[in-house]
C-alpha cells in the first residue's frame, strides 16, 4: 500500500521551506523515522514515516518552497 507523506493540518495558503532531506529514494524506513525537516512561519518540524517500508517517491528537493499541503512523497509497505 502508498502512504502519502503530507503536512497535517496544513493552512491553505500557507508555504514551507524543506531545509534538509534525511532519507533517499528507495531506503528503507521505519514509522516514525524523520524523512524530512520543513519550515514554516510558525515552527520547523520533521515530516516522518507513516509506516514501515521503502521511501517510493519524493516530490520536492532541499531548500524548495512548496506549498504546506504538497505531497512531499510515498512511503511503500508492499
């Protein structure tokens, strides 16, 4: 199954920066790992790992500004 790896709760119009990318395509992760650390406004935070598996794809790079409510990537358990 895909996991999408999405801020949550994210405020429509609001913008992040991705300040540092932990995990490649097609590493192993671990639920919980930290795939990625953004910055907002507000606060800096780690995007982590829904679940066990294998980061499938990554949709933005380090130092991108994306939209809060991006799809940063997928996480694959299959």
């Amino acid at each position: 199954m895909r996991h999408e790896i999405k801020v949550a709760d994210a405020d429509p119009g609001e913008e992040v920066e991705v300040v540092q990318l932990n995990v490649a395509v097609g590493a192993a992760v671990k639920a919980g790992e930290a795939l990625m650390e953004i910055a907002s406004d507000k606060a800096n935070m780690d995007l982590t790992s829904p679940v066990d598996g294998v980061l499938a794809e990554l949709n933005v790079a380090e130092f991108e500004v994306v939209p809060a409510d991006h799809l940063f990537g997928i996480v694959s358990d299959d």
